[in-house]
C-alpha cells in the first residue's frame, strides 16, 4: 500500500518524515513524503479537504494549559472539528457524541471535584 507522509521543509521536519518513511517501507509500505511549509503545513493537514493526499503527519501542538481536557477537547472533540477549514484542530476528524458527552462530564464534575471526574462512568 501506497501510503503519504506529510510534514515540514525544515530539518526536523525533514528528520521526522524521513524516519517515518524509513519504519513504514521496513514493514512493508510504500512510503514517500509530502513537504510543506511549516507556515502552510499545519493548516493543511487540518483541513479535511486535504485527507486524502497525505496518510500520515505530525503537528507540533502545545496545551494552553495542564489539564486533560485540554488535550481531549480539543484534539479529538467535536466541537474543534470543522470539516473544509484550515483551523480545524481536531485533525483526525474524530467526533463520538458518546465519548463527547463522558468528557464533557469529566470536565463538569472536575470542576468541583476532581476525584469524581477521574472515575470510570
């Protein structure tokens, strides 16, 4: 299988792409690689539009703040997917409105107690 690995022109980027498609050939892909800008390639991979010319990339997103929430909500919540834009945060497009609803409770019940929100539902 054929299988894109989008990242940036810079050295890291360059490094990273190459690792990658050095693993993915070793276990059998066809790996090549799709080098962006750094200044275009983050909005790139997070617009759906463009899934289907690259399998894999790496962002380097940091969090706002220490918090859990801050990874899940907006990494993988449905509310930071928006398909077509190139400020969708939620690259991987992932929306499940069950796990939507337990984060949104963690989030809730974290507020006034932590032990709580850490507990499986």
């Amino acid at each position: 299988m054929k299988v894109v690995v989008n990242a940036t022109t810079d050295e890291t980027g360059k490094a990273l792409a190459a690792q990658m498609v050095s693993d993915l050939n070793k276990i059998g892909y066809k790996a090549s690689t799709q080098l962006l800008n750094g200044s275009i390639q983050y909005p790139y991979i997070q617009n759906s539009n463009n899934a289907s010319k690259w399998n894999v990339a790496y962002s380097a997103w940091y969090q706002d703040y220490p918090a859990a929430s801050d990874f899940l909500n907006v990494l993988l919540g449905c509310s930071y997917f928006h398909p077509g834009s190139d400020a969708s945060p939620n690259i991987s497009g992932f929306c499940d409105h069950s796990v939507q609803g337990q984060m949104d409770h963690a989030l809730q019940v974290g507020e006034t107690n932590p032990a709580a929100a850490r507990a499986s539902p």
